[in-house]
C-alpha cells in the first residue's frame, strides 16, 4: 500500500532486508545485543515516513467510509491510512510513530519526531523502545482481527505476498459467502480470490465501482 508513496517495502528485491539481516534489526535478541542499531534502523523508517505522503490507494479506501463500514487491517507500521483519512485501522505489526515500555508494554506513546535515542525511558524509568511487533513476538492484535475478517462481506488483500504468518491467514478468514478481491502486480497463489494484476492504487481504482 505504501510503496507509492515512496516507501520502501521489506520483501522485494530493492527492500530494507537488502541492505539489513532481519535478525540484527528486528527481533528481541537484536534488541539485547546492539539496542543503538535497531535504533538507528527505525529512527530511518520514522524519518522517511514524516517525508512520505498518503497515496491515492490510501485516499480510495478512507472514502470508502462515506459509504460503507471499512476496517484497515494492515502489515505496515506507517500512518499513511489514518492521514488519509481512515478512521478504523488495526496495525498488526505495531506503528512507527509510537514508542512503548521495555518495562511495561501498556505503557505506549506517541512519536512527533523521528528520532528516538537510548536515554528516552517510560515515566517508570524503563528505556523505550519502538511499538513494533519484532519477529518471534506475538502478534497481540490478531484475535481482533480474526474476528473482523470473520464477519467481512467483501475482503480486499493488497499488495501482500500471502508469506507471512500469522497475518497471512486473514485472507482465508472471511466467510464463504464475501467476495473476496486480491491487489497485486504479482499475486501470489490464492485460491477463491478475484486475481487483479496491479498495483494497489490502480488495482483499487478499478474495483472501486463495482463495491
């Protein structure tokens, strides 16, 4: 969804696991063994996303609202759908521009500026780290997820390369009866989904009358 937007994606082959070992960066144990790296690795997400804008994809679905009861359940940790103007937005996989407690993770906070340095701590003293979920860590929203996927009449999947679990699995969880839509330049294998073979902007542009 955002790649138009100037974004870099995590899987292709241009991405960020290019140039960084999703171990060193991404996990817990990076945390524990180099916390000024994993630092410096989000600090340049939250800097290019404060120079990054919504595109017209993230427009379309926020004006779906005026007609219809949309829920974005998103991979990506940006905030492009809520400045677009989407109200009900599930980040499975945390968001950039907050911060929460090593100590306690209920103790979240907003970001408004992209850097956030070792010496930042929680008002229990705690260092702060990113409110990313970080692979190996559970998925806390996903029950939440499911749920709604459940109960879809129309399913849209954009953009998503069906490989990552647990997420993947929301693409399965609509009922029989939803129509269910696949956006992507290169989808993947996905049985029972109306295949459309482009980018997410275009993709929904073209689906977009016929909801």
């Amino acid at each position: 969804m955002s790649a138009e937007s100037g974004l870099r994606t995590f899987r292709d082959n241009d991405g960020l696991w290019e140039n960084y070992h999703v171990e060193d960066v991404a996990t817990p144990e990076a945390w524990c063994r180099d916390r000024r790296l994993v630092l410096r690795f989000y600090n340049e997400r939250r800097k290019a996303l404060l120079g990054a804008k919504p595109n017209e994809g993230h427009c379309i679905i926020a004006a779906w609202e005026k007609e219809h009861r949309v829920t974005v359940i998103t991979q990506n940790v940006d905030d492009l759908h809520e400045r677009a103007g989407s109200s009900r937005v599930i980040h499975l996989h945390g968001e950039l521009m907050k911060a929460r407690s090593t100590l306690d993770p209920t103790l979240v906070y907003p970001l408004t500026h992209w850097e956030l340095r070792e010496g930042d701590k929680c008002e229990k003293g705690s260092q702060l780290r990113p409110h990313i979920v970080w692979f190996g860590e559970e998925v806390p929203l996903m029950p939440a997820a499911e749920e709604l996927a459940g109960t879809a009449d129309v399913l849209i999947v954009v953009g998503t390369s069906l490989q990552v679990y647990p997420a993947a699995s929301l693409a399965y969880a609509a009922p029989r009866r939803a129509r269910r839509i696949l956006i992507d330049p290169h989808p993947p294998q996905a049985e029972g989904f109306e295949v459309v073979a482009q980018t997410a902007t275009s993709g929904l542009r073209q689906i977009a009358g016929s909801l």
